[in-house]
C-alpha cells in the first residue's frame, strides 16, 4: 500500500454508484452525493481513537484536504475547458498605409 491515495475514474464512479442504488436523489442532485459522503466521513471519524479535541483537529485537517483535492480539480477542469489557440506562423511585410500589411505564411 502507498502513502498517497489515488483517485480514478472507476472508483469515484464506483462510490457515486453503490451511494445512487441506496439513494436514486444522488442521479438528479449531486449536493445529496456530497452530503452522504461528508455523513460517511463524520460516521467513521467518530471512532477515531483520541479525544475529542484530536478528532476535531482531524475533521479540520479533512476539510482543508477536501478544498485543495476541489480547488486542483476545478483549476484542472478550468485549464481543459480553454480553448487552445496556436499563433499563426508566416510574416507581416509592411506596405506604404501603416495601417494595412499583407500576411505571408511561413
């Protein structure tokens, strides 16, 4: 086992699945997902084993991690949605009106 999680498609569909065929709401509202997975989280941390002072610290360090693992992905989804423009290539050869050239290709 590795000291990093990973994160696949499969599993994160996986989870979303086995939470839908408890739950169908889950399919037409994702903030229902979400609210059974932070359940999930708060139902286990409770046997976290230390007082409650450390468990809380736990939860806060939980929840930093759950908004850098959400801010990576959005930053991610937002540099994939942006459209990709190549500079053209070639050259402007000047003309006598500074406001006209006439554009070769390279």
């Amino acid at each position: 086992m590795s000291n990093q999680i990973q994160l696949s498609s499969e599993l994160l569909n996986n989870l979303f699945a086995a939470i839908a065929k408890h739950d169908k709401a889950v399919e037409e509202d994702l903030m229902v997902g979400l609210q059974y997975l932070s359940a999930v989280i708060g139902y286990f941390s409770a046997e976290y084993p230390g007082t409650e002072a450390d468990r809380n610290e736990l939860l806060d360090q939980l929840a930093a991690f759950t908004k850098q693992v959400a801010d990576d992905r959005a930053k991610s989804a937002q540099q994939q949605a942006e459209p990709q423009t190549e500079t053209a290539k070639g050259k402007s050869t000047p003309t006598d009106d500074p406001a006209v050239g006439i554009w070769k290709p390279a």
